[in-house]
C-alpha cells in the first residue's frame, strides 16, 4: 500500500491512468458465434504492434449469449476489455455513442463484432492518425478485397457513395464501410445523433463538411458466415434520404 498523499500535493496513486493509444469499441448484437473471436484477435492484432489499448463492447439488446460470452473473455484480461450493456436494441448509432462516451484513447476504431471486417487490419486504420496525417480514417472495402458481398449490397453501397461525393466536393470510394477509425477529438466534432444505420452517411456528411482530414486505406471484407445480416434494402433509402436532409440543412444554415 502507498504511504498517504500529503495536503495539497498529488502523488502517482492519485493520477488518473494514462489514455491508451486505442480505443476499439465493438458494437454487437446476437453476435454469439462471432464475438470472442473478434475480441480476442483485436487483442493479439494490438499487443503484437505494442499499442497500449482498451477494448469496449457495446451489447445493444441482444437476445442470445453475446453478453455472457463477451463478458467472460473481459474478466480473464483483466480491465483492459469493458462490455456495456443496453437492455433493449437502440441500433448502431447509439452504441457507438454510448462506448464512445466511456472510451480514453487517442484513436477510437470501430470494429463490427461479426468478423466481416478483419481485425488483423485495425493498425492499418490507426496509423495514419497517430502519425498525424489523418483525422478520420475509413476502410475501403472497393479499394481492397472483396469477398461475397451480395449484389444488392454492392449497389447499394455504390449509389450512396457516388452521391455523397459531389455533395461534398469528396473522393471517396466507400462511404459506407462500418471499419473507421477517428482522432478522438475528431469524432467528438460529429455530434452523431442518429441512432440507426443512417449514422454512417451522418459520420461522412459532418466529417466533409468540416473539412476534416478523411482518408481511405484498402481493407478485406469477406462475409459474414455466421448468423444474419441485419441490413435490408429499406436502410439503404433512408440512408439516401438522411444524405440529402443533411445537406440541405447545410444550405440553409
């Protein structure tokens, strides 16, 4: 036990813990199959680069294990690993915003619990903000490997890009990828306050607009094999819709 702090001085028990170079928050839903698999190759992906980090679940409503199995690999690695928990689904937008609210790292990634996205490639995402010369980073999943993406999804994707990126003076070539990582501060800016899939055009319309540093690395995306998709095609109209709200909000204020 350390000796008592004297009056008016601050000793290194008293310091709050240093922030961790990443934070990588992992929304998940009904992602049993897929969860502990995610966190624990995020884990061996971050301490093989010697990155200090913290991993944050975000359970939002699930009805089957995802929580007791998330859970049970966060009490075998100490505090390194939190999971947070919503009692009913509030949708992506509002885990993500509720695991930032608790996240203390330089860069925060997001990771998809379902391994559509691979972990290995998290450092891929983080450097060029560490390093300074980016704010917000996306994986882009046409500027990489694909593998099994459905034609639906493949358009749908396609379209919100190529219409986001005139709105926006942009060069991008996925606007939709769920793989981004953000400076902390940077993710602050965005005030994301849409609670569903509509989030993500939300994070690239405000990121543009701002005129923040938004780069794309090449990533892999191979399909989900275990449990179901949770898009349908009505997310991708009210993506769209959500896009062009956005906008003229811009030009009228």
């Amino acid at each position: 036990m350390g000796s008592p702090s004297r009056k008016g001085t601050t000793t290194e028990e008293d310091l709050p813990p240093p922030s961790p170079d990443v934070s990588v928050l992992v929304p998940a839903h009904n992602e049993e199959r897929t969860v502990g698999d995610c966190i624990e190759r995020a884990m061996q992906t971050l301490e093989g680069r010697s990155l200090e980090y913290e991993i944050i679940v975000i359970d939002d409503g699930s009805t089957d294990s995802t929580h007791a199995y998330a859970s049970e690999v966060a009490h075998t690695n100490g505090g390194t690993i939190r999971v947070l928990q919503h009692s009913a689904r509030l949708g992506k937008g509002a885990a993500l915003v509720a695991a930032a609210r608790d996240a203390r790292g330089k860069v925060v990634v997001v990771l998809d619990a379902d391994l559509e996205y691979a972990p290995e490639e998290i450092v891929r995402l983080v450097e060029p903000i560490l390093q300074g010369r980016s704010e917000i980073v996306f994986g882009s999943r046409f500027a990489g490997q694909l593998d099994g993406m459905s034609f639906a999804h493949f358009l749908g994707n396609r379209i919100l890009t190529k219409a986001t990126n005139p709105l926006y003076s942009a060069r991008l070539t996925d606007v939709m990828t769920g793989y981004k990582a953000f400076q902390r501060t940077s993710f602050d800016r965005l005030k994301i306050n849409r609670s569903a899939f509509t989030f993500e055009v939300e994070i690239a319309a405000k990121a543009l607009k701002l005129g923040l540093r938004v780069n794309e690395v090449p990533i892999t995306y191979r399909r989900r094999l275990a449990g179901q998709s949770k898009l349908r095609w009505t997310d991708g109209i009210r993506c769209l819709v959500h896009l062009l709200e956005l906008k003229r909000v811009d030009e009228s204020s």
